[in-house]
C-alpha cells in the first residue's frame, strides 16, 4: 500500500494548553479553488476557530483562509462558516459530546493529505489554571531530566 503524503498547514497549540483532548477526527472541508490554492501556500490560521453541529452538518467558524493574490472576483470571504465532511455516526457522536456540559469541539490542526485539504477535530474539556500550572512543572521536570543526561553522557 502507498504511504500517505502528510503535509501540516496550521497548528492550534493553544487548543493543548488550555483543554484537554478526548477523541480525536479527521474531516474534509468543503473549499472553493481560490480557497485551496491559498491553503496550500500556507495561508491558514485556526487559532480563533471552533465547531458547532447544526441540523446534523458539521461547520467551522472563525477559520481564516487568506485571499487568494491571483484569484480576484473568485474570492471568497477569509472568515465565512465552513461545512465539514464527515460520516453521519462521526456527526452524531461529536454532537452528543458537544451538548454535554464542559465539552467542546475544536480544529487541532489543518494538513493535506494526498492532496485533499484535511482537518484535524479534537473534542475538548477544558482545563482549569491548576492543571495548566502542573503541565507546565511537568514539562519543566521533563526538560531538566534531559538536560542532565545530556550533560553526563558527553
């Protein structure tokens, strides 16, 4: 079997930092042409986005495709509301997590996948200021660990 081409376009890493990531999806998007030749030049931010479930269709709102320089009238506008492709059990499931209390649904990252532009679908809890502050001791523990074994193994 072919080996899938993976090319990352936008990163959330704040997504990490303030919430917890459940479960994990991967959806399409539903673009226009100017959209995804904007894309692949990396013109893409979702640090401000989020999805919501809607009569059954998923949608990301806040995702900011830059315009297209060459595309003129064929652009469309960089921060409409933008239909997700995903299974209907996919869609059901993401949206019975979001009516519960505490839970959201968040963009992780953005990529192409075999050419297709792909998004990554985290479901979310969020984190309170203590738990932020123990994520960081760790990651500080885990940095000076390794900064002595570096330091003794030279």
């Amino acid at each position: 079997m072919a080996k899938e081409a993976v090319k990352l376009i936008a990163n959330n890493k704040k997504a990490y930092h303030d919430y917890f990531i459940e479960d994990k999806y991967e959806a399409g998007i539903a673009l226009f042409g100017t959209e995804v030749k904007s894309i692949r030049m990396g013109k893409c931010s979702i640090k401000e986005a989020y999805i919501h479930v809607v009569n059954g269709e998923a949608f990301i709102y806040g995702m900011n495709v830059t315009p297209y320089e060459k595309g003129n009238i064929f652009n469309k506008d960089p921060l409409r509301e933008r239909k997700l492709l995903l299974h209907r059990v996919e869609i059901n499931k993401i949206a019975g997590k979001q009516s519960e209390k505490g839970y959201t649904l968040m963009p992780l990252q953005v990529y192409l996948k075999n050419g297709k532009v792909k998004v990554e679908i985290g479901v979310a809890k969020g984190k309170k200021l203590y738990d932020k502050r123990a994520d960081i001791a760790k990651k500080d523990l885990r940095r000076e660990t390794e900064r002595e074994f570096k330091i003794k193994n030279l």
